[in-house]
C-alpha cells in the first residue's frame, strides 16, 4: 500500500521530524510503501478559485509543484498531513495544498473515496490550537470520502498533537506524552489499512 506523508511546515523543524518518524514506522511493515513531500523547498500558489479545473474537469490553471503532489495523491491509500501550528491553525502552504486539490475533486468526484488519512499537529505553546487544526485537516478528509482516523480514545482522541515548546525538533523529542499521541495514531492508522485495505 502506498503512504504519502505531506509537511506543511515552511522550514525544516518539528513537522517534519515528526512525519518522517511516523513514515519510518510504517516502513518497517512489508506492507508499506511511503513517500514524504515537504512544501518548504516548492512553489505552490495558492488557488485563485478561476474554475478553470470545473469547466475543464480538472486541469489547473497554475502550473507548478503541484503536479507531483497531484501524482503522489492519486496513487495514495494512506495520507498523512502534518502541520505546525500558525495562530491556531494549519499552516498557509499546507492550506494552500489542500484547496489546489480542488482540481483532482474536479476530474473525479470520487477521487479521494476510501483513502485513509490521518493528521499530525504540532505547537509552541501545548494547548496552542492543535485540536482546531487536526479539524481542518479532517474536514478535508470528510468532504473528499477519505476515512480520518485518530488514535482512539485516552491519549489520542482526534489525532497526533504535539507540543515543541518553541525548541523545534528538539523540542518535540521531549515531549512524551505527545510522542504517545503519535504512536497511538500510527499504531490504528496501521492496523486499520492492513485489516480493511488489504
């Protein structure tokens, strides 16, 4: 099964770690195919709502690295978003990605039907909007038939929510309560595509 984890942080920091920890886990299963994109180092506009992609079902009419995120959605069974916090929200480039798929939506409606997708947050501050933001990315997932999934109940109850205490990577390393979150929500995001998608 292919993964794609995409990270909507600008810069090279806890989001990222945070994925590719994430992504290093599944690899361990033979089952598991995973590719990481990172925003940071692409050129991705944000949609001018032209509805080119509507009349055309589905060609944008901005050409830039969103093509190769387009791609690696597509193939995708799993989705993996990650994100750090920006005014308790998710960042503008993963934002940006997220409404530039409107262009997919427009070649099938049922693009996205029966992925799974999952979310990772992380924040300076540990109550600093992480929950708001895991709902955006899973109001995503909703509205596109991708199957949001969390970490379950006592530790994880919407997903992966961390807290870096402004020390990046460094940070996030600390946290251990917020590294359980992450490994409750892998562990289900697992065992739920190796039960119902295999």
């Amino acid at each position: 099964m292919k993964i794609v984890g995409i990270c909507g942080s600008p810069r090279e920091g806890a989001s990222e770690y945070l994925l590719k920890r994430a992504l290093n886990e599944l690899e361990k299963e033979d089952s598991f195919e995973t590719t990481f994109i990172s925003v940071k180092d692409k050129d991705i506009s944000p949609c001018t709502h032209c509805n080119e992609c509507a009349e055309t079902k589905g060609k944008c009419s901005i050409s830039d690295d969103m093509d190769e995120i387009y791609k690696a959605l597509k193939e995708a069974d799993g989705i993996i978003m990650a994100s750090p916090i920006h005014f308790g929200s998710i960042s503008a480039q993963l934002k940006a990605v997220i409404d530039r798929c409107q262009a997919m939506i427009m070649e099938d409606l049922d693009i996205f039907k029966n992925k799974v997708g999952i979310s990772i947050v992380v924040g300076g501050d540990r109550s600093g909007g992480q929950e708001l933001a895991i709902q955006q990315i899973n109001t995503f997932y909703l509205l596109n038939k991708i199957i949001p999934l969390s970490g379950g109940s006592f530790g994880a109850n919407l997903g992966a929510c961390l807290w870096s205490q402004d020390d990046g990577a460094e940070g996030v390393k600390e946290d251990e309560y917020g590294l359980k979150t992450l490994g409750m929500t892998i562990s289900h995001f697992k065992e739920f595509l190796l039960e119902f998608k295999t």
